[in-house]
C-alpha cells in the first residue's frame, strides 16, 4: 500500500514501502487510553510524511491493552487515517496473540473496520515448532485472507525464532506479504531478500540495522525512532530504498544516538519518556512496564538534542 495521491486505496496485496511508525499508545495518567492524543499523533505523522500508521504492536503496548481497547486503537487509528483525504496512509494493525483464535478474531475486527494490513507476530511463551508457526499464520491468512498479512519475527521478545524456511513456506501460503524481520541479523536479512518470492516485502525491525536491510533491497521499516523523528525516518526510507546509500547514512548518522539509547531500557519506556519530553504525549505506562530510571534520562534528552529534535 504506497502511499496514494487520492483517496483511493492501491491494490491491497501491494506491499508498503518506507517509513511505518510503530505508534505508541498514548494514555491518561489513571492508565486510561489517551484517543484524542492518538488522533493528534496520527494527524502529526501523515503531515510528517510517515508512509504508514502501525498499531497495537509491542511499541503500542499491546500485551497491556485488553481486547477491547485493542479493537478500539484500531477503530480510532483508521477512521483518523481517513479524514486525511490528500492521500491514502495505510494503517498496519497489530494482531498478534498466542492464542490462533484471539489473533483471527482481531484480524477480522481489523477487516472490518477497514485496516490495510494486519501485523501478526511469532506467538509467544508458548514456545509453537517451526510446524506450529506455519500452521498458525496459514489458519490466520485462510481465515482472514483479504487483510494482507505481514509476518513479524522478534525472538528477542517471543522465544520463538521464525526460521529461513517457515518464512519461505509462509511466503507462498495467499495473503501473507511481508515479513518485519526484527533480530537485528543483516545475514539473515539477506537471505531473506535474496530467497522470498517477488513481491514479497522483507521490512526493518531493528532501527540501528534497516538502513542497510533497506539498502539491501528491503521495503521499508518499522520503526521506533519514527515516534519522535518521523521527517527523518520518512527521508531516510525514500533515500535507503531508493538505493540513494550518501543521503541515506547522513539521516543515519544523525538518529544513530537515537536508535541505540530509545533502547536504554525495554521498549517502549525510553520512547514514551522521550515523546513526553517532546510533548507529544504523556510518559505513562501501564505495569509491569514502569518509567524511565532517571540515571537514563539525560542520554535519551542527548539524543533528542543530537537529533536537531530539541
């Protein structure tokens, strides 16, 4: 779904390329879901430029919202995407469970109220074999076929590892269309890119390494830094994907302290702090996630200021 100059969706089983931003999930000091802030960020990030709206992700804190909530960041993410009638921005909604049932019953709410694309990740603790993913994503896309799917593969959160040939047996299953390949392993990446199908998207997980996924021939990312840079990252995806490697690694060198200290602590509580200091939101959490130690604050303000964002 690139991004459009009207109001007409391209061909769903397109994939995006660029900048998607992996939205936080704003929320009121008592917990509560933050929606007229979420709707402003969205509104920031297509004047931005951000290619395409991802939410209820880990960034979004999606093990902390129940179900409900969850279907309405959704609801609330697309119907702001569309009164920007400029251009269409696609919103990936996050999907993911452990649970097959809970992942296609969210994907079909995503369906339903007209998400572009679902982000389905490795189900987690539950530690399926490489057999059990592949039947897992497979049972998703045959229940759920006309919302693309892209993979998302984080081991480093999930336990589980989606290995080489899953990812190639899940690229010829219908409706699956891309892979956001977040372990950081450029090897691996490249693998990826030289192996899958055509049309298949392998996109950026990791922030410090998509610049040069991207330059080896990835689609995009799916970013963290985009949450308080979404210009730069924007620029940075058209200038990587375009094979542009000079302005590419100039907007590199300058998120480079971003991408490694919105890492400080477990995502999203560095990001969270950051956006509050920018203002774009409040710096709550839900437990267990809890905020920002303040011996780690003063490398992330470093950061935002090395960034031009302060």
């Amino acid at each position: 779904m690139p991004v459009s100059s009207d109001q007409t969706p391209p061909d769903p089983m397109t994939p995006i390329t660029g900048s998607t931003v992996a939205l936080v999930t704003p929320m009121h000091e008592d917990g509560s879901v933050d929606y007229p802030t979420l709707r402003k960020l969205i509104d920031w990030h297509i004047e931005q430029g951000t290619d395409c709206i991802g939410v209820v992700g880990t960034t979004g804190e999606s093990p902390t919202v129940d179900v409900e909530e969850h279907q309405e960041i959704i609801r609330v993410s697309v119907e702001q995407t569309r009164k920007h009638t400029a251009r269409h921005v696609p919103v990936m909604a996050g999907c993911g469970a452990n649970s097959t049932a809970e992942a296609i019953e969210l994907a079909r709410y995503a369906k339903k109220v007209g998400a572009d694309c679902q982000l389905q990740v490795v189900p987690y603790y539950n530690k399926p074999t490489q057999e059990g993913q592949y039947r897992h994503f497979k049972a998703i896309a045959e229940a759920v076929g006309d919302l693309p799917m892209v993979l998302y593969n984080v081991p480093g959160r999930t336990v589980g590892d989606m290995l080489h040939d899953t990812v190639l047996r899940c690229a010829q299953v219908p409706g699956i269309i891309g892979i956001k390949e977040a372990t950081g392993n450029l090897e691996r990446a490249q693998w990826l890119i030289r192996d899958v199908p055509k049309g298949f998207a392998v996109y950026s997980g990791d922030d410090p390494t998509a610049v040069a996924l991207m330059l080896c021939g990835g689609q995009g990312n799916i970013s963290v830094t985009a949450n308080v840079a979404p210009r730069l990252m924007h620029e940075l995806c058209v200038a990587a994907v375009a094979g542009d490697r000079r302005t590419a690694m100039d907007i590199q060198f300058k998120l480079m302290p971003l991408h490694k200290h919105l890492f400080v602590e477990a995502n999203p509580i560095p990001v969270k702090w950051a956006m509050a200091r920018l203002g774009l939101c409040g710096p709550t959490l839900r437990l267990p996630m809890t905020e920002l130690a303040d011996a780690h604050q003063a490398v992330v303000e470093q950061a935002l200021k090395s960034a031009g964002l302060l």
